[in-house]
C-alpha cells in the first residue's frame, strides 16, 4: 500500500495492490465477512466523466449476471461514489503473463487446459450480454483448479467516453482485434480473436504479432501475418480462424469449444493441469492469501506462556547469507522460493538441504538434564506450553517460537526454544523427532550419507505430516543431523522442522494454525 491509497472502499477493508491498469487500481481486500476480494477502484479522471459512469453502470449490470466456474465473477459495485469501484472474487493463482516469464511457453497438455478453461469462460461471458475487450495474458490467471478471466464486463465502458489525450488505452495492442485497433464497432467476435494471441502467447512465450512498440504491432494486427507455429497441430487451423481479419469468420466461443473436444478429447482435464512449479507458486498465492496480517497475529497474547520474544522481520539477503556463513554451527536451509523486486512476483526455487550440528554446541544426549516436559494424554492433545525445551525433546506436532530457536542466525540449535499451542503465534512445527536415527554403535557414515539419509527420511515424514509432497508445498523445512565431530558424543539424532518462509521474513511468517494435513 502506498501513502495515499485509501483504507477503505465502503465496507472492504484494502489490504495490498494487486495492480494498476488503465481503468484504475486493484487492491487485494477483506469483505465484512472475512472472504478476500479484488477491489478495482476507478480513475478520478474517468469518474468525472458522466458518459463513463451511465456505461459503467450498464456494464457493471450486465456482469454481475456472468456465471461459470472460469470466471472472476463480480460480487460488488458502488456506481454512485465520488470514484466508483467494483468487486470481483479474487483468484490467488499467477497470471499467465507472469508464469510465461517466469517458466517459458506451457506444455501441450496445460495449453489445451487452459484454451478449454477460457472458451469456455468467454462463453458465459457472451451469454451475459458482455465483451470482454481487453482479454490479455494479465487478465488470465492460473488457479489450482483452471483458469480465470478477469476484469470483464469494464472496458467497454470506457468506449464511449471522451479519453482523448488522457493517455488511457482500452485494450491491449498485439491481443485486440483489427476491429478494435482501428476504431471500428466491436462485437464477441473480438474476443475470440484476442483468445487466440493469449493461446499464441502461452505456446510461444511470445504473441501472434511479435513484440515492439505499440503503433507496430497495430499496424501487425490489421496488415500482419500471424505467427502460429508452436500452437498444436490439430487446434492451429483453429486457432488461425480465430485470427482472421474477418469477424464473421470467426467461430464462436461454444463452436470453439466443441471443435477444441474434437481434436483433443481429454483438452478439458483439469485434474494435473499445471506442471508442478506454477503449481507450487499458485498454490502459495493461495496460502498467502489465507494468511492473517501480521499485525493481528502478534498482537495476540500467550495465555499462561513465558514471554515470547518479537518474531524475526526478515534483514536483507546478504546479511542473512552471511551470518549463515560465520563460525559456529553449520546449516543449510531449503528455500522452495525466491520473492524478486515486484512483491507479487515469484520464482520458484527448490535447494538441497542440510543443516548440521557444530563441536561448540553438541546436542544433549539422551538422559542428560533438561528442564522437565509435560507428558502428553493422547496424541490429539494440543502442544503443553514448555520453557526451555531442548532440541532432544521435540516432539512430532510441536509448534516452535522462530525468535528462541533463532532460524536467522549462524547459531542455531541446540538452544533452548519455547513450544506453543499451535493455535498461538508461532513459526515452525516438528514433523520428524528421533534421538536414535542411527545405530548408535555405527561408525560415522560420512557427511554426504548423513545428508542423503537425512533428506529422504525428512522428505517422507514431511508427506505423511502435511498431506502433499515437499515439492508441491509452500513451506520450507530444515533438518538437523549430526556431524563428524558430534558422532562420538553419542549424537545419532534427527529432527525436521517446517516453517512458512518469506523474502520480508525469512525465518518464517508467524502462523497461527497447526501445518499437519494442511494439504498446502
């Protein structure tokens, strides 16, 4: 949020930007009710335009009628405010703008997914009564369970006003119809044109008429010879009717759908639709989206808990680089994703991972003094709250204060940390605790077989805890395993946690919930 957003737009509380276009601004919010939604917020210069807010009306109108299940439907308007704003349901998936920069052109099979997902969309889109206008990579996003079309039912309210010399375009040159690029009426049939360059778009990394400068690629899409080259070969005689100059020629969206089914039987199959790292990144912007603000989780007390300490904010990456660098016990941490420069852009990144123990802080050893430990009555029993609990009485299901067990820091466990309710504030939770992982007899293995083993056992009890595979998750875990110089002291242990990484908290976002069968 910047300083001069508002707080409010009615009764939706504004929680973040989710973008700007030339319609106006989109902020992630809250609804009464707790639901997350996008609120597009108007331009001042397009709300003083009386011939823009009868359209708008009209428009807003007709898209509130839109159904279907690929399409960010409308749930909320206010025409009459000094600047209009409109609600649609937010869909936390990547767009496929981002995911094409971020990972190159889809495979076949989430290309034919998303070409059914979004005829279809346009389908109940038309049956409204709306044109679209402005179909784009920007306004598809990727969901977990298919794709979505956003921001319907608005562009063509913005037609009918004076915008001359307001540097507003409405649509998007390379995606609109030659119709459309010069000036001309436009009908369903646009769309379906603009479909196919966000097809060609997905296949190629690259759209029908290339790249450049805006009056270029105009004049490509009225004069130019579409590029169609990576599309499949039974969908690019259609996709190249989509394209053509001629409206009429054109099919409709139900007559692209039903040929799409012809070619390829199993298009419309959503059950793997997306290759797993756009599925990690969708499935994380969903998480992200559950998450509660920081400020309301924080504020929250520890009934009957010794103090916790402040939750680490994150510092920046060279400093935690190197304070992983510094003397002291060694680890490594697995980071399924980076976060780059725009907040809302991620790249999906999934390291090794191997966190050991140094000489100058050796695990307690099994039967050595610690401070006491409630026993627990069955294993649903919520957490007891433990003060100084040392690394060899974790259990599987502890929720873990980040700031005791100092994940930033070169000089991690064996410390004494604090464990929760995991309904309290917390930052990470043991998934795997054993103190006898390896014989206890045994010579020592060597520092990659310790790694190996350590990984494998992590990575399966990591599955069995949370319900998905590491992979497809958005958590980060890290183990602690044993070292050459821990091993004589009887050191045979190991522990895996998890926790919730991001770039502004990289030692972990303070949850609220337990992550066991989260399915995240």
């Amino acid at each position: 949020m910047q300083a001069d957003d508002p707080q409010r737009m009615g009764p939706y509380l504004l929680l973040g930007r989710l973008g700007s276009g030339g319609m106006g601004q989109v902020y992630l919010a809250r609804s009464p009710g707790g639901r997350q939604v996008a609120v597009k917020v108007i331009r001042p210069q397009l709300a003083e335009d009386t011939a823009f807010r009868a359209r708008f009306a009209r428009e807003v109108s007709a898209a509130r009628k839109v159904g279907g299940l690929f399409t960010a439907q409308v749930v909320d308007a206010d025409l009459d405010s000094p600047v209009p704003w409109l609600v649609t349901a937010y869909v936390p998936g990547m767009s496929l703008a981002e995911a094409v920069e971020q990972h190159g052109p889809l495979p076949a099979a989430t290309l034919l997914a998303l070409a059914a997902g979004l005829a279809e969309g346009l389908s109940a889109i038309h049956a409204a009564g709306v044109i679209h206008r402005d179909l784009k990579p920007s306004n598809v996003l990727l969901a977990p369970d298919g794709p979505r079309i956003i921001d319907f039912g608005i562009s063509s309210a913005a037609d009918a006003t004076s915008l001359t010399g307001t540097g507003i375009m409405i649509g998007s040159p390379g995606f609109m119809s030659p119709e459309q690029a010069e000036g001309m009426p436009v009908g369903s049939s646009s769309d379906i044109f603009s479909l196919a360059g966000v097809l060609v778009f997905a296949a190629r990394g690259e759209g029908p008429f290339g790249s450049g400068d805006t009056a270029s690629l105009l004049y490509r899409v009225v004069h130019g010879t579409p590029n169609v080259d990576q599309v499949p070969d039974k969908i690019r005689p259609l996709v190249n009717r989509c394209l053509s100059r001629s409206a009429a020629a054109r099919p409709t969206a139900s007559e692209f759908l039903a040929e799409l089914a012809a070619a390829y039987p199993t298009a419309a199959d959503l059950s793997d639709w997306l290759p797993d790292g756009l599925l990690e990144l969708s499935v994380r912007r969903a998480a992200e989206a559950d998450l509660p603000p920081p400020d309301a989780v924080d504020a929250e007390p520890v009934a009957d808990a010794e103090p916790v300490a402040e939750p680490y904010r994150g510092q920046g990456a060279n400093q935690w680089y190197s304070a992983l660098m510094q003397p002291g016990p060694r680890r490594r941490t697995r980071w399924p994703w980076v976060v780059g420069a725009v907040a809302v852009v991620c790249a999906a990144i999934v390291t090794a991972v191997v966190l050991a123990l140094g000489s100058s802080h050796p695990a307690a050893a099994p039967g050595s003094a610690v401070s006491s430990r409630p026993s627990r009555t069955s294993s649903a029993a919520p957490t007891p709250i433990v003060g100084n609990l040392q690394l060899n009485q974790f259990r599987v299901g502890d929720c873990l204060t980040g700031a005791n067990m100092e994940l930033n820091t070169s000089d991690p466990w064996p410390k004494v940390t604090l464990a929760v309710p995991c309904n309290r504030p917390h930052t990470a939770e043991v998934f795997l605790a054993n103190n006898n992982f390896w014989p206890r007899n045994s010579p020592f293995p060597g520092a990659s077989a310790i790694s190996k083993d350590g990984t494998t056992a992590c990575n399966n009890a990591f599955r069995a805890y949370v319900g998905i595979t590491y992979s497809k998750s958005i958590y980060t875990w890290t183990n602690i395993i044993p070292d050459a110089s821990t091993w004589p002291t009887g050191d045979r242990a190991l522990h895996c946690v998890a926790y919730y990484s991001t770039s502004q908290q990289r030692a972990g976002v303070t949850l609220t919930h337990s992550i066991k069968s989260s399915r995240k």
